[in-house]
C-alpha cells in the first residue's frame, strides 16, 4: 500500500511599506530572523555600484566554529562577558531538526534546545511539547541572563546537574557577535572552555551582461506607493496579515502625491508583481538562465519579463557564514542610499536563514514540516518603497 506523504505548506508573506517605517520596520525584521547563513546583494548595475555595499561587511568581519558541550554556556565568566555584554548569538550545526537534537543561542542571552522525545526524557529539564511534532519533540528554554540562572540559585544548579551528570549534550556551533566590534578569539575560547576557531565570512561575486530585467509597472508602482499592508500567499491559499499601520502624522512625499494612480489597478495587482518578480530574481540566484521569449509565453510563470528592459549589467555580492544582524541591516541600509541617489531604478537583499535552526521568525519553532524555508527578500524601489517578501511559518 502506498503510504501518503504529508504536504508542507510554504507561505510567502507580502509587505509594501514606505521610507517613514523603514529604520523601525528594517530593524525589526532583521532582529526578528537572527540566524542567517547567507545574504545576496543583487542590483540592475555595474559590480562598481557594490564596493559601497561591500564595505558594510567590515574586512574582519568574523564568525567562530566550536564544539561545544551546552553545559559550558552556563560559565559564569561567558554569560557575563559574552551574553550580558556582548551579544553572541549562535545555532548547532550538522544536525536534523526534523530527527536529531539541535540548540539555539539567541542574542538575548535565551538558551533553546529542541529535543527527541528520548533526549528530553532522559535530561530531566522541565520544557513544553513541540507545535511542528507533538508528542515527538519537546523545547526547553533556559534564559542563562535572568536572575534566577545564577550559581548560588537552585534552578542554576538543577541545570547545570542536568547538562554535567545525566547527559552531557555536545554539538558544533557556529557564533557571531551583534556587534562585530566585540570580536576576541581569545577571550571567547577561554571563557568558553573549548577552542574556537575564528573564520572569515566568505563573499561571492558575480556579474550578468545583456540581460533582460523586469521593468515594475509605473502604474502599480503609484497605486502600491499609496498603500500600507501585508498580504501572504502560497500556492493553495491567499490569507491577509496585518500590517502596521501608516504613522498619523506621516504624509507622502510630493513626488508621490503628484502621482496618478490608476483606477483600474488593484492590490491583487500590487501582490501580483512583487510574487512574479520574487520568482524572476530567484531564478537569476539560483543561475536559471532565462529569455525573452521563454518567460512571456503562457507556460512560462515568470511572467514580470513580458514587460523587461535591456540592462547591459548586473551585479551581485554574497556573504556566506554566521553574519550578524548589524551586517545585514547596514548593507541594507547602503542599498536603499543607491536607489535614493538615483544610481540604480532598484535594489535587492535576499537573506537565508539556517535550515535547521530551532527557530526562525518571532522565535517561532521550525520545522521540516513547514518546509524548511527560513529567508526573506527586500526589494528597494525609487520613491521611498520598498516590498519585503519573507517565508512564515503557519
């Protein structure tokens, strides 16, 4: 008998927003997604318009690899010097989070490890049943700033006594700082009790020539620069997420307000372009050549081409490693300066998330069954617009 897979359902979360949110909201979703393995600068000009990019990434800019045994991030001389002030954040590594144990340090000093059922038995540590595999795993959530976590309380103490006498769990950890500043090797290795192995976050480049690019409709672009919303998609339904609301004293700006927005075009509209060109620059990421003629037929799903421009280059920078959210939200920052200068007509920052961190946005647990996906897009536009499309969980 055929045995009947369950379906992973993928949504794609939509958001159109506007100059007057972008520091509060830019920080907030590069805060909320800690964990990034990988980000991709991808602009519509020459590889010359991304030195600027290229050095928010500062030359020394450094992630470390260690085997850790867990009990060891409860060191008093860690949790004072790397926790409480300098932010280090981190995730297990090697590790199945849909079969196997896995660990997240989050940069607010909250220790979470999700567990097999097995593990959790025998550890002995208090914690919550999965939402991703009821019954199957269990999280444990143990916050090594508050003050009950201190040598002389007992909950330390059960803690510790959980991690040293009735298991000791050891995994491989890549950790990054906050704040790339606060980086010492030497300091780390010795506070942590095990060597740690200081590596360079590795960047990519890449160029496009004669390449056929979306040209965004002005239209939708009008109508989209009047609005403030969310929307979520995937291929089997469409549900709304709220989005936050406009400030009551932001106005648009007078380019904006001297726009005509086209009766005809709706939000459907608006959602519609962002999807298509998400799809088109994945392909462009993923190395899918495309053409002209392929991408406006009607089997083709990149349908954004069928209106395109001819761009003599494009350009395209990678980080690879354990990168920062500061690095992230710096970069970004550098990007929407090239589009407001009037260099580039658009600009683009995909940011990858580890597959199998605990947890991803907002801390929500992840999982396998829900796909995996763990990044986001933003797409900066002229005017002050910008789209963010990010996977969520359900």
């Amino acid at each position: 008998m055929a045995t009947k897979l369950p379906s992973f359902r993928s949504q794609l979360v939509f958001e159109n927003r506007r100059d007057e949110q972008l520091s509060a909201a830019r920080n907030k979703l590069v805060t909320e997604h800690p964990f990034n393995c990988a980000a991709e600068a991808f602009i519509p000009g020459p590889m010359s318009a991304l030195e600027r990019i290229q050095n928010q990434l500062p030359d020394d800019a450094k992630y470390f690899k260690a085997e850790v045994p867990v009990a060891n991030f409860l060191r008093v001389d860690f949790i004072a010097n790397h926790l409480k002030k300098g932010c280090l954040h981190g995730v297990s590594t090697g590790c199945g989070v849909d079969r196997e144990d896995c660990v997240a340090l989050m940069p607010n000093g909250d220790l979470i490890l999700s567990l097999t059922k097995d593990t959790y038995l025998e550890l002995g540590l208090e914690g919550k049943s999965s939402t991703v595999q009821p019954g199957a795993r269990h999280i444990v959530e143990v916050n090594l700033t508050a003050a009950h976590c201190h040598p002389d309380k007992k909950y330390y103490k059960r803690v510790l006594w959980c991690l040293t006498d009735r298991l000791q769990l050891v995994f491989p950890f890549v950790l990054a700082y906050s704040n790339p500043g606060d980086v010492n090797a030497e300091r780390l290795s010795q506070d942590l009790g095990v060597p740690c192995q200081p590596c360079d976050v590795k960047r990519t480049q890449r160029s496009w020539y004669h390449l056929a690019t979306p040209r965004l409709n002005q239209d939708v672009l009008a109508y989209a620069a009047t609005q403030t919303h969310g929307q979520a998609t995937d291929s089997t339904e469409v549900a709304a997420t709220a989005g936050d609301p406009p400030s009551s004293g932001a106005t648009p700006d007078r380019a904006v307000a001297d726009q005509t927005v086209d009766a005809s075009v709706t939000e459907d509209d608006v959602i519609h372009a962002a999807v298509e060109f998400h799809d088109w620059l994945g392909a462009m990421l993923c190395g899918i050549k495309l053409d002209e003629r392929a991408c406006s037929s009607a089997a083709s799903s990149m349908g954004a081409l069928a209106n395109s421009v001819h761009t003599n280059e494009c350009a395209s920078v990678r980080w690879t490693g354990c990168l920062s959210s500061e690095s992230v939200s710096s970069t970004l920052g550098a990007l929407r300066q090239l589009v407001s200068d009037g260099n580039l007509p658009w600009a683009s920052l995909c940011v990858w998330g580890f597959h199998d961190s605990p947890v991803s946005w907002r801390r929500v647990e992840h999982g396998y069954r829900q796909s995996a996906d763990n990044q986001y897009t933003v797409l900066l536009l002229p005017r002050g617009q910008y789209w963010v499309l990010a996977t969520s969980p359900p």
